[in-house]
C-alpha cells in the first residue's frame, strides 16, 4: 500500500520494495525539478491563503450575526472586526514571507 501511495504521488519517485523494507532513491534535483516544487509551493501557499480568507469571512458573519441578535454592540463589532482583519493580514503575510523563504531554500543548488 505504501509504495503504490508513493508511486501514484506526483513526487516522481519510484520505490524499490525488498521485503519488509522500501527504498526510495531519491535523485538530485534538476533545475526542472526545482521549478516544479516553487510552483507546487506557491500553489499550497494559495491554498493556505484562501483557507485563512475563509475563516476571516466566518469570523465576519459571526460577528455581525451577533450584532443584530444585540449580543454585542456596535463598537465591539467594529473592534473585533478590525482585529480580525489585523490577524488574517498578519497570516497572509507570514505565508508569503514563508513562501519567499522556500523558494530561496528550493532554488539554491
């Protein structure tokens, strides 16, 4: 089960299966190859960005929701949603400077 996982992969490895015991060569990278992970990471760095936008747009309804159910008031709403603004710029700021920091590391050779 688990060389057919890492041959369905799109790792491009090919594991070699000699008893209890799996070996997977793994070959340097080509410049190709390289490019190919920056753009897996830049992709997986989107991801991350939208699942953070989804959560700021939940918080939002959230609070508005208890705005008009009068559980809170109306400056407390505008100072949660401003702070909630703040948190999701924050993170989508550390995942571009973590995406930046990647692709530095992924290109060296």
């Amino acid at each position: 089960a688990i060389d057919k996982a890492i041959r369905e992969s799109e790792l491009g490895l090919n594991p070699q299966v000699d008893g209890d015991l799996i070996r997977i060569p793994i070959p340097p990278l080509t410049e190709e190859r390289r490019k190919e992970m920056v753009k897996l990471t830049k992709r997986n760095a989107e991801e991350g960005k939208v699942a953070v936008r989804k959560h700021r747009r939940d918080a939002m309804s959230m609070l508005t929701d208890l705005q008009k159910e009068g559980e809170i008031g109306e400056d407390d709403a505008d100072r949660a949603k401003k702070k909630t603004e703040e948190i999701v710029s924050d993170a989508i700021k550390l995942v571009e400077k973590t995406v930046d920091e990647r692709e530095k590391e992924i290109m060296e050779v």
